[in-house]
C-alpha cells in the first residue's frame, strides 16, 4: 500500500502534466487488510461459538439469497451517507455488507461443511442454468457500460438502478460457476503447468494489474499522440482525458472506434504481460517468500 498506490499515482500524474504529488492509496492491497480484519474477529468469535453444521443449500436457493444481498446493498448505498461510506478505508460498505462479509461468513462455513463437493457433484441441468445466467449478466453489463460511452439504438438501461442492484445477485451465480468450470476443466490431476502457474501468481496479478494496464493504457494514448489525435486533459477532474473537436475546439469524447479499439488493446496487452510478470516477480528473492 505504501509502495504501489503511490507509485501508480506518480507515474499517472507525470504523464498527464499534473503537479507530481505523494499520495497515499491503499491499493489493491486494501482488501487483503480487511481480510485480515474478518479472519481476527473470526478468530475471536471461533473461540465461543459452536461451529455450523449445515449442508450445502441447493444453487436456486443460493441465488434467492443473493436477491436479498441485493436488497441489502441497494438499502446501504442509498441509506449511508457519502462520507461514511468509506469509513475504516473499506472501499465502499455497501460492498461491505452486501458482499464481503456475507461471502468471508459463507466461505467459513463451506469449508467446515466441504460444500466443494456438493458443486463438484453438481446436476448438469444445475450447471448450464448458471453458466446461461451468468453470461446473460455479462451482456447487460457489457451493453450498460457500452451505451454510456458509445449510445446504442434501442439501449436504455439505468445505469444507477443497475449498478446498486446487480453485484450481490450476479456475484453469487458467478463464484458458483467459476468454481465448477475450473474444477472440471482445469483441475486436472497433476495439473497443468499453465494451470498450475496461473494459479500461483493469481494473488500478485492481483496486487500488480493496475500498474500494468495504466501502462499499456498510456501506450495507447500515445499512439493516438503519435497518428494526429489531439489528447485534452481534464484540470477538475483528474486522469480523464478527452480529444478536441476540430469544428469547435472544445473538448470532446474520443470517436467510438478509438474507444472500443483502446478497450481491446488494453484488456488483451494486460493479459498478455500481467500473468507472466507475476509468475516471474514470485521467483525472485524476498518476494518469493511473499508472494
């Protein structure tokens, strides 16, 4: 937290022409200090409470609790104040409440119940329900986030109601289908050396991916430097940059395709050094007993 936000923000504000300033940023690591936060009061409460004996409930049932997360996090992100909403460097309490403690809680009693097996075993019918639900979540996120950049004909989606309903109900059938997907297909017995790598290193791509796609995210703004295009920078609001507007000179979101093509170029790029980066930084000295 000391090192990368900071870092990040150095390099961004150098780039951009604003004045370069130290500031302090938790970073990617916030969460894995509020992690240590649960597994302390976990610690405490395991040494009164009974453990929780209880069987996997059935995956229809999951995703009714996972309405009811939703209606958890919909009350706490109109009904806590701005200011507080952060409080204790949590990264929004709706989150908190709607998602981060009710899925530490859920995870500590799957493993004391190995609810693991119950999705191994889970009904093909079951499976395919919650793939098809889950992509059909990645398109409306995909055309919510789209046509509030490029407009799409015939796309009217509010994004305010979306964004305070939707993370709770589509994480719950998404964590259950990664799991299952990455259990019958990556799971293998040895694993692969892809496998196995990537799954070693998933914790610092964690920690290093803003780094590496603001990277690559400055490559393509200086490319677009580089063939003619005009690059304004916002002096209110920080990091946004647009292009200006030959008929007006007035500052102007980028042409559609350069957006979708700086998407492309920065989604594919980052996968593409970010996964290899993190194997190799877990080789070197100190880090590898880190990482």
């Amino acid at each position: 937290s000391l090192l990368l936000g900071p870092i990040l923000g150095l390099y961004c504000r150098a780039y951009g022409g604003y004045p370069l300033d130290y500031v302090w940023t938790a970073g990617p690591p916030w969460f894995i200090l509020w992690l240590l936060n649960f597994t302390m009061i976990y610690a405490v409460i395991a040494q009164f409470a009974a453990p929780v004996k209880m069987n996997m409930p059935h995956p229809v049932i999951l995703l009714l609790f996972g309405a009811f997360l939703s209606a958890a996090f919909y009350g706490v992100a109109v009904g806590v104040p701005p200011e507080w909403m952060s409080f204790g460097n949590m990264v929004q309490w709706r989150y908190g409440i709607g998602l981060y403690i009710p899925f530490f809680t859920a995870g500590i009693v799957a493993g004391r119940n190995d609810w693991m097996k119950s999705v191994e075993e889970m009904e093909t019918w079951c499976v395919w329900m919650l793939r098809t639900i889950v992509v059909g979540f990645w398109i409306l996120m995909f055309l919510e986030a789209g046509s509030g950049i490029i407009p799409i004909p015939g796309v009217n989606i509010d994004a305010g109601v979306l964004e305070n309903l939707l993370p709770p109900i589509y994480a719950v059938p998404m964590t259950l289908t990664l799991i299952q997907f990455f259990h019958q297909y990556f799971n293998g017995t040895p694993p692969s050396k892809i496998a196995k790598s990537a799954g070693a290193a998933a914790y610092t791509v964690y920690i290093i991916h803003p780094l590496i796609y603001n990277v690559w995210i400055i490559a393509f703004i200086a490319i677009l430097k580089a063939a003619g295009v005009s690059i304004w920078w916002s002096q209110e609001q920080m990091f946004l940059y647009l292009t200006i507007d030959p008929a007006t000179g007035a500052p102007s979101l980028l042409p559609g395709s350069y957006i979708w093509a700086g998407f492309l170029w920065t989604f594919f790029l980052t996968q593409l050094t970010v996964w290899p980066l993190a194997h190799y930084m877990r080789q070197l000295p100190v880090l590898n007993k880190i990482l």
